[in-house]
C-alpha cells in the first residue's frame, strides 16, 4: 500500500472515531435524562430525551455510510478491519441505548406512574449503575483500554443483581394492593430497558476488546443468579 | 469491472444470500416452536428452541464475515452495495428473532406459567400473527417481492392491536386475583416478545424494500393507536 492510502485510511478512521464518540455523548445524556425522568417523573426532561432520538438515528445512518465507503475504498485488513467492524457494532449497539431511554421516557410522558416511595432508591441505584456502565465502556472505547472494557464486561453481573431484587420488590408491591398493577406493569418494562441498556454496554465492552486484542471474552458472560427470571429479556 | 469481477460477486452474493435463508428458516422453527412451547407449556420444545440458538449464533458470524469479505474485495457500489448492506441488516435481524424466541421458551422452561386458559385463543393469535409476518417477509426477501414486503410493513399495526387488548386482558386477571400476578408478569414479557419479532419482521421488511428499490418506505411505521402504553418497548 501507498503511503498516501494509509494516511487516507486513517483519515477515515478518525473521522468514523469522532462521529461514534460525538453520538455516544448525545445518547449518554439520554440515559442521563431517561434515569431522572422516570425517578423524578418529570415531563419535561422526558420530552427532550425523546426529541434527541432523530439526532441520534441520523448519526446512525451517516457512521454506517461511512464504514462502507471506508471499507469499499480502502479495502483494509487485519487490524483496520477488526477498528471498522466495532465501529458498526458499537454504534448500534448505542442507537439501540438510546431507543431504550426514549421507550422509558414516552411511558413517563403518557403515564402517570406512580412510584412506590420504598422503591425509588433502589430504581435510582439501577439506572446509576447503567449509567456508570455505559461511561465506563465509553472511556474504555476512547482509551482503547482492555482491562476498563472487561470491568464492564464483568459488572453486568451487578446491574442483574440489583434487577433481580428489584422485581422481586415490584412484584411484592403488586401483590398488595391491585391498585399498584398498572403503573408497576410499566415500572417492570421500564426497568427491564435500563437491563436491556446493561447488555448493550457490555456488547460495546466485547466490541472493544475485539477491536483491541482481535478475539472474544473467556468463558460465558457473567450472569447473576437468575432468582427473579422474570428479569430476563 | 471485468466479467470475471462480476462473476465472483455474484457467487459471492449467492452464497450469503443462500446462508442468510438456511439461517432464516432455523430461525422460522425458532419462532413456530417458541409459539407453540409457550401455548401448550411444552418444555421439550422449548428445550429444543433453546438448542438451536447456538447454530443461529454462529451463522450469524459467518455471514457477518463473508459480508465483510466481500465489501473488501469488490468494491460493490450502487445497487451492489445495497444488497450487501441489506443482507447485514436482515442477518442481525434474524439473530434477534431467534434470540427473542429462545428467551419466550426459558421463561417456559424455568416456570410454571399458569396461563389463564381464557387468554390462550388471542395468545395464540397473536404468536400465529407473528410467525405470519415473519414468513412472508422471508417470501418478499427470496423472491426480491417489494409488494409483499409492503404488506408485511403495513400489518405490523395488526400485531400491535391484538397486542394491545391482549395486554389489556393479562392486566384484568392479575388485578382480579393477586394469586395470578408472577405468571401473568412473566406472561407480559413473553407477549412483548411476539410483538417485538414483529418489529424485526417489519425491519426486514424496510431492508428488502431498500434493496430493490433503493430507497425507504414513506411516512411513518403504522402503529396501533397505544391504549395499552404498557404495549411500549
């Protein structure tokens, strides 16, 4: 290859690199917002995660173009390829987190859930932990950090634990009193999509340490006990 | 281009699009059996669903692969490049289905999910439903049918309507018996299931409308009017 290829390569590659990252800002602010509006009930936070959404999809499409023109132009191999293929992954993986907080958001926008008071703290640790997650596996993609890209990787186990008791809580709520029903109905899909962000986070993790090192995670992605299977997906 | 370009590329377009069926109908047995696990609580099915999703797993991988490959070495543009693209999309999509099945036949595996026999005729419409789109969909992708594809497009509204009274229903037993309400939640989850292979169906549906057309289908996604928000993502 040319001097002048590679150069131009990495040129694409860069450009690819800021456009995941500047899309990967904007739906952090939507989990951001999702996780205040759900525990705040606030409306107006829902309504502007919502708004970013056809930002975000645009994103999507124009990363997804370039990757294809990147690859039909420069035919790359190896290691550029493994950098082009996570960069698909990964932005997928982070138009479908941002779909997630905007389902959260509509249903805080039409509904008027009513939280149980005794289970906010527990709601907030939740979308705490999905948050940190998501910022974790961004720094580790940013940084190319392996080892920050399997802390995530290892840490979905915790958000399914915290998921599991939750439900549980949720489900004991219904219980007793059916009047809790409806809006914990759509608290459980909600919380369900805060663990839904959980899994992309750590598909992001696993993209990273492909595009890094070129192959996969050991072993079975950690899982918690699955106590509460009302939790898988 | 050279003949003997051309002819590589359709040997290779060929060759994923002939994976991308084999994978397609593994996954159409996925969906049929997952269906017919959850209406009957039939756990060898289920078990043998769950089996299945490794294979599915890895043909995803494979085409994944040759996709890349391909981009690589020919160069495609144009409407070339429109059937690689769309044959990435369909593969993911067809991933998720599969995975969306094998999730509905855990929940049955690991529970006694007592279904409330009034709810198993619009259960098993809503499963026939989606398999129906599913398969159709699958029709407008090997016959390269834009029409049909429409179709499948548009009767997604459907799937979301029995949906809709579906939940509504589900919802009235765990109020009218708190006994109900761990059955009914895992039930909850597995209808969202269908409804979101729905989603996938019509994705496929956008994809192969892209491929032979080039462009997008006009306006909105046609969806039921949300009752039942609890029917959200």
């Amino acid at each position: 290859l040319s001097n002048h290829t590679v150069i131009a390569f990495d040129v694409d590659l860069q450009a690819i690199r800021a456009e995941i990252i500047s899309m990967a800002q904007l739906v952090e602010q939507q989990i951001a917002g999702a996780a205040a509006a759900l525990v705040n009930r606030d409306a107006e936070i829902a309504g502007s995660v919502i708004a970013m959404d056809v930002r975000v999809n645009e994103m999507l499409h124009e990363i997804e173009t370039k990757v294809v023109e990147t690859v039909a132009r420069r035919q790359p191999f190896a290691v550029d390829l493994r950098e082009i293929i996570g960069a698909f992954h990964i932005s997928h993986d982070l138009e479908r987190s941002g779909d997630l907080a905007k389902n959260i958001c509509k249903r805080v926008m039409m509904l008027d859930i009513a939280i149980p008071e005794t289970l906010i703290p527990n709601i907030q640790s939740l979308a705490m932990l999905a948050l940190r997650c998501f910022r974790r596996v961004l720094d580790s993609y940013v940084e190319r950090d392996e080892a920050k890209a399997a802390d995530v990787w290892n840490s979905d186990k915790e958000i399914d634990e915290v998921q599991n008791s939750l439900f549980g809580e949720v489900l004991v709520c219904m219980m007793s009193d059916p009047r809790n029903i409806t809006s914990c109905t759509h608290l459980l899909f909600c919380l369900k999509n805060l663990e839904r962000m959980g899994d992309h986070a750590t598909n992001i993790a696993e993209s990273v340490r492909f595009m890094v090192k070129g192959d996969r995670f050991i072993g079975d992605r950690p899982k918690a006990n699955e106590a509460h299977p009302a939790v898988m997906t």
